[in-house]
C-alpha cells in the first residue's frame, strides 16, 4: 500500500502528495511520475535529482504546488509546465536550470508564486508573464536575464514580491 510509504500520501486510493524533500535522492526524475494523475503537491527540493525536467510533468493536471529547489537539473524549463492549469506555486531555484523563459508560463494564470532564483536563464523576460493575474511573487534573481522589464508585468496588481537582482537587465520599471 503505497499510503504506508514514507512521504507518500493517498486519498480515495490515489497518490495525492509526495513530500520527499531533503532526502539525498540522486539521479534523474522518472518520466512515470508524470502517470501520478492526481497528485496535487509534489516536493523534491534540496536533493541531488539532477538531469532534464521530464515533459510529462506536465501531464500531472491535478497539481497545484511543485517544488523542484535546490537540486542539479539542468537544461531548459519545458514549455509543457504552461499546462498546468491548476499550479498556484513553482519552485525551481537554486539549480542549473539553462535557457530562455518559456512565454507558456504565462498560462498560469491561477499561479500566486514562482523562484526561478539561480539558474542560468538567459534572454528577455516574456511579457506572457503579465497574464498571471494572481501572481503575488515573483523571483527571477541569479538568472542571466537581459533586456528591459515588460510592461505587461504593470498588469500584476496582486504582485507584493518582484525580486530581480543578479540578471544583467536595464531600462525603467513599467
């Protein structure tokens, strides 16, 4: 019975939660986690996962918090995570993740915080992200982001953390 194992919780015979943070994981996450199709909170942070972010992640439609911090995935961030209706928090900082902000995350529009701190992301931040109406944080430090900040982001009245330091852009603040 998986509801036995430890940071494995189940509800009416489904995983619903996995909370196996800190745990010195190492390897790859499995692209079967993404057949966990009503887990709502995934929480690998500060392990040694290392490795793609799998797509199928994605496919994890219930899911509402991921927390992926503190590890060595590397590559880029799959635009497929834009799926994720349902998500209200991402965390993907501190690791070495590489490459352009996908504009998909700018699907997210039930998503209240995201850290993207400390990676390697380069290139403009998407105006896309201004469609994340109940964005309340937002941390992109530690990045390689250039360009100015868009406009688009003014459009985030519910925003109360912006968080941008150690990127290399320029230009006023919309």
């Amino acid at each position: 019975d998986a509801g036995n194992w430890y940071g494995v919780y189940c509800a009416g015979g489904h995983v619903d939660s996995l909370g196996l943070n800190a745990n010195n994981l190492t390897g790859s996450v499995p692209s079967e986690l993404g057949d966990l199709d009503h887990l709502t909170f995934l929480d690998l942070s500060y392990n040694q996962l290392s490795g793609p972010l799998p797509t199928t992640l994605a496919e994890l439609s219930n899911l509402r918090w991921m927390y992926l911090d503190g590890n060595q995935f590397s590559g880029v961030i799959p635009p497929q995570l834009g799926d994720l209706e349902l998500l209200e928090g991402l965390g993907l900082s501190s690791n070495q993740l590489t490459g352009l902000l996908p504009a998909e995350l700018g699907n997210l529009t039930n998503l209240r915080w995201i850290n993207l701190y400390g990676n390697q992301l380069s290139g403009p931040i998407p105006p896309q992200l201004g469609d994340m109406e109940l964005l309340e944080s937002l941390e992109l430090s530690g990045n390689e982001l250039t360009g100015s900040m868009p406009a688009e982001l003014g459009k985030l009245t519910n925003l109360r953390w912006i968080c941008m330091y150690e990127n290399q852009l320029r230009g006023p603040l919309p």
